[in-house]
C-alpha cells in the first residue's frame, strides 16, 4: 500500500484491514510481503476498538503481522509475552 494513502488511514483511526474473502485482519503499519495488502480487493478498515466484535464474527488475524489474534496459533502454541 503506498505511504501516503496508509498515513491518511492512520489520521482516520484505522489501524487494520480485513480481508473480506479470507476472512484476514492485517496491520497497516507493518510492511510484511506476506501479507500481500496490495492485492486485497474485497477489504475493510478497522479501528482498534472494532477488533474484538470482527474476531467475535469469525475473523482471524493475520500469522504474520497479528499473530496473537491468530486462532489457528492459539489452539496448539502458548506464547508467552513477558
Ligand atoms: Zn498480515
């Protein structure tokens, strides 16, 4: 995604997209090639606080960028954020 539309988004409170096909939420402000934001045709951007209602809808982070939110990670691998 190209700065300059990013940091507008930031300005507006959005801090992640959701990818609506895969049903993905990524972090704006991380660059991983990954995730392939750019590619994305069907997204929504989310604030902080609309997270937790996404996640509640079925929505899973993304591995790379929002792996604390990634259910897939949470059902066999305990990290430890100390
Ligand atoms: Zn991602």
């Amino acid at each position: 995604m190209e700065k300059a539309k990013r940091l507008f988004l930031r300005l507006l409170g959005y801090r992640y997209v959701a990818n609506l096909r895969s049903k993905e939420i990524h972090r704006l402000d991380t660059d991983y090639k990954q995730c392939n934001i750019p590619l994305i045709r069907a997204k929504k951007y989310l604030r902080k606080k609309d997270l937790g209602m996404w996640e509640r809808a079925g929505y899973n982070g993304c591995r790379f960028c929002l792996p604390f939110m990634d259910t897939d990670i949470k059902r066999d691998v305990h990290v430890c954020f100390t």
